[in-house]
C-alpha cells in the first residue's frame, strides 16, 4: 500500500510502534488514522505536511520510501534506509536491465502500445466524420502495419535495434498529426510536429501538454522507487531524464486528445498563443485553458482498467509500481560477475 498525504496541516507521527495520522478537520477538529507499517510501501507527502523524526526513523526502519513533493506535484526527493533496500535493489535491477536484453523488451512494449493508442484514437475520430472515413481508414492502416512490424522486430539489446524502432515509430507519428491536421478546420491545420520553440498553435498546445505530463511520469517513476535519469532507449543522454523519456510514450495520446478536442470544438483562438524566437508558445490564458481540461482528463474522469473505475493519473501510477516491482523480482536480472562495476 502507498500513502498519499495531501491535506494541508497533517501531522504524521508515531503511536505505540504504528504511524498516527492527524488530519485537520472543520472547525478545528481532527480526524486521527493508524496505520502499521509492514502494510506500508511508500509514503508520499506534499507542501504543508509535518512528519515527526520518529515517523522517518520508523519508516526506515520498515525500508518504507518517503517521497516528498513541491507545490506543484513534482518530486523533490526522498528517504530510503541506508542499508540495501527496496528502491536500492530496483534501481540495481534498473541499471542490469539497461545492459540486457530484456530492455529491448519493454521498449518494443511501450511503443506499441503508443501506436495502438494513435490507432485506437483515429477508429474513434472517424465515427462522426463520415466523409473522412477512407482517408482515417487508410492511415490508421498503416499505424496498425508499422506497430506490427514494431512486435515483429527481433529480440536484441537496445542498441542493435535502437535505430529501428525510433524509425518506425516517427513514422507511424508523421502519419498520426498529419491525420489529425486535416481534420482539424483549415485555420487550425499545421505541417508536422514541431518544438523548441512550436510553428504553431497545435504545437505550441503539445508542447506545454507534453511538458505536464513528463512531470506526472516522472513522480509515478519516482514513487516507485525508479531512477527517472537511467532510461533504456535514451540511456546514452547525458543529465536527462532518460527513463522518463522512454515511458512516457504509451501515456502521449492523452495530451493529443486533449488538445485535438480544444481545437476540433473552437475552444482555441489567437489570444492564447504568443510570439517568441523562432515560433510560438502559449501565454497564460492558453496554459489555464489547457490546465482545465487535461487535468481534468488525467485526475478526474474514470476509465475501466483491470476490471475498475480509475483516473488516468492513477492508472499510470499503478503501471510504474507494476513496472518496479516486475524488474525487482526478475532474476534473469541478477548481477553477474560480467558486470565488476556494480560491485564498487
């Protein structure tokens, strides 16, 4: 079990060896929860929560990780015991995973997962617009084809087959927005993906979704005792967020649909972008319009998953656990006497 404390003013302490939750109520009162701590994973705090020195030193003690995070949600940093523990022994597996070729595995994964989502996305763009059909029809085809040839490719570290992968996937992108362009009104149409800075208003809206997002993966990472900076695909990229990079990719289509339905129905208008080196970015009523509806998107509106109603937000938490936890227990993972510089 992972706890998130978000309420301002909670004090988290201990009582008689278990933690104790103080959660402040109306009127001055409040409402106190027990928690014991062999039943604790994580425990995960935001701006405003106490947390007495007992606390840390029973979490420790548990090997229970403390993630504390910013206003914004973004993670800070954490505790973890100084012996070997949970997040020490996944961030070893991590590490064996990126030299493996289980690796390559989880990569091919992701990105199929990110074409049957563009796929998907476009079947259901194509039922309300009826003299568009064969054209959707025609390009979802190829996504599907190229996420084929993805599943098809062969099984090799991630450098042997690196290349490959990303050509398929750029492509099967390419083919996906410039779908999405032409059925978008004229004025709103754009030639491509395009960042740093965007050539367009769609971009430009991508763009700033894209960066929220990082930021969600990157706590969902973080919380399960991941290294969001040791990737397997973008290993090799000095001082960048790698792993974050490589999983972020299955969860993209929720920034894209999004941001196509803000443009699809109007919503957006030239007041919400501004003019900066080289191209465009959004202003602060762009940001606050996007904000409204992707949050929404990602924490509010439930979805079936697994046989449950959950919120996106919850579900990609679930899958960086499950991810965690997989590579943990995988012993084809283990240290070899290959590998003398883990061992240092």
């Amino acid at each position: 079990m992972h706890i998130f404390i978000n309420t301002y003013g909670t004090y988290l302490h201990v009582k008689d060896e278990i933690f104790e939750l103080r959660v402040p109520l109306e009127d001055k009162q409040t409402k106190k929860i027990y928690l014991a701590p062999q039943k604790i994973q994580g425990i995960v705090v935001s701006r405003g929560v106490a947390i007495s020195s007992d606390a840390i030193i029973l979490a420790l003690k548990y090997q229970i990780d403390i993630v504390v995070l910013d206003e914004l949600g973004n993670p800070l940093g954490r505790f973890w015991h100084s012996r070997l523990g949970s997040t020490t022994k996944i961030r070893r597996q991590q590490l064996m995973l990126t030299l493996s070729d289980k690796g390559s595995k989880y990569i091919k994964e992701w990105l199929a997962r990110k074409l049957k989502n563009q796929y998907d996305y476009l079947q259901r763009l194509k039922k309300k617009r009826q003299a568009k059909q064969e054209f959707i029809d025609s390009n979802a085809q190829k996504i599907k084809d190229l996420r084929a040839k993805i599943n098809k490719t062969d099984p090799a570290p991630i450098e042997q087959i690196s290349d490959t992968l990303r050509g398929l996937e750029g492509t099967a992108g390419r083919i996906f927005f410039k779908t999405l362009s032409q059925l978008l009104p004229e004025h709103y149409q754009f030639e491509g993906r395009s960042s740093r800075p965007a050539r367009d208003q769609f971009n430009a809206f991508l763009n700033y979704g894209y960066g929220v997002l990082y930021s969600r993966v990157e706590k969902a990472l973080m919380i399960a005792g991941l290294d969001p900076y040791v990737g397997i695909m973008h290993r090799d990229d000095y001082n960048h967020k790698s792993l974050v990079y490589d999983f972020i990719e299955p969860y993209r289509i929720w920034v894209e649909e999004t941001v196509f339905k803000l443009f699809s129905t109007k919503k957006v208008n030239k007041a919400h972008t501004g003019e900066v080196t080289g191209g465009m970015a959004l202003n602060k009523e762009g940001k606050d319009l996007l904000l409204k509806f992707l949050i929404d998107f990602i924490d509010n509106q439930k979805v079936n998953y697994l046989g449950k109603r959950r919120t996106r937000n919850d579900i990609l938490m679930l899958e960086a656990i499950n991810f965690a936890q997989e590579i943990l227990h995988d012993k084809s993972l283990n240290i070899n006497n290959n590998i003398d510089f883990l061992t240092i």
